[in-house]
C-alpha cells in the first residue's frame, strides 16, 4: 500500500481531506473520534447515521458493512475494526458541540474549522460515525448511554471510499482517554 497522506491529531485537533475511491482510511487510537464524509463531486451528499443502519440493518457496524449517503449511495465499507473485541463503533448519538460542553470547543466546531476550504457550514455537516465511542442501547426502554471504552493498546478501524470523498474527522475531546497518544490517520491507495 501507498501512503498518500499522513495526519497526527492533537487531543483539540481536527482534520480533513479528499480520498478516491478505492483508496484507504486508517485510523489508529485510543480515544473516541468523529467521522463524517461528503461526495467529493456534491458537497450536498453527505454520510447518514440513518440510513447506514438501514441498509445494514443493524445498529452497530461490523467488517463489510457500508456507510451510506443521504441519497442512498455507499461512501465508505468497513475493511477492519479492531475496536470490536473492546466496544463498538456508535452510530446513535450525534455530535457533541460546543452549547452541550459548557462552551469549549469540541467536535462540531473542530469539524466545521476543518471543512473550511470546502465552505461547509455547521448546519450541513451530518451527525457522525463516531468511533471507538461505545454506546450502551436498552432495547426495553429504547435509552441510550455513552459508555467509553479506552482499551490499553491501540487499535484501529479501516475503511475504504466507495466514491470520491471529502472526509473530516475531529477528536472527541469529552471522550480522550488519559494520557493518549495522538490520533493517527493514514490514507493509502488500496
């Protein structure tokens, strides 16, 4: 595999850039990240948490399974997850921003900092794949609650575009485990 891109992420940091499709995302942490992505040809077509666990028909994602726009279209497929022995990836809860943190930046904003040359506002960024951020679900009750899992070494989740993208991903800063290292993202061909 080719490296094309390489990115540290600080605790506060966030990071975006355009991947082909077919090209590969790994990210490598102990600390809850979000993630969302754009068709690359119409910034409008944007990642959806619904329809992704629609069309998987389930609520937690697994190897193989796709992220699907709001159009319908797969985005990105889940190539390995090495969060999975430790908690799952949430696709329930939203995007903690700023108003729900007691005023500090978090990942909403460092969302929208980072999709800035893309002129993405804040209102057209959708509710994120947030991974390695366990989520507990009730099914009796239908209550959902956090439930952070930091495992001790790091682990990583890969996924491949299915189209050309723009990607975004910011650190949860609500949910960095302590003392973690820097998010590590890598794009590569294949």
């Amino acid at each position: 595999m080719t490296s094309i891109a390489e990115i540290e992420l600080s605790p506060k940091g966030g990071a975006a850039f355009q991947m082909r499709a077919g090209h590969s995302l790994r990210i490598t942490a102990r600390s809850g990240v979000s993630l969302v992505a754009f068709n690359a040809a119409d910034l409008g077509e944007r990642f959806d948490q619904a329809r992704t666990k629609v069309y998987n028909m389930k609520l937690w994602l697994d190897v193989g399974d796709k992220l699907f726009s709001k159009l319908n279209n797969p985005m990105m497929v889940v190539i390995e997850d090495g969060f999975r022995p430790y908690g799952r990836h949430d696709l329930q809860l939203g995007l903690c921003s700023s108003e729900g943190e007691g005023g500090r930046t978090a990942c909403l904003e460092s969302l929208v900092e980072a999709l800035a040359p893309w002129n993405i506002p804040a209102h057209s960024i959708p509710m994120s794949l947030n991974a390695f951020q366990n989520c507990n679900v009730n099914v009796a009750s239908g209550e959902i609650a956090p439930a952070p899992v930091h495992p001790q070494p790091l682990v990583t989740l890969v996924l491949r575009a299915e189209m050309d993208l723009v990607v975004a991903v910011a650190v949860c800063q609500s949910l960095v485990a302590a003392n973690a290292p820097p998010v590590l993202l890598a794009v590569t061909e294949g």
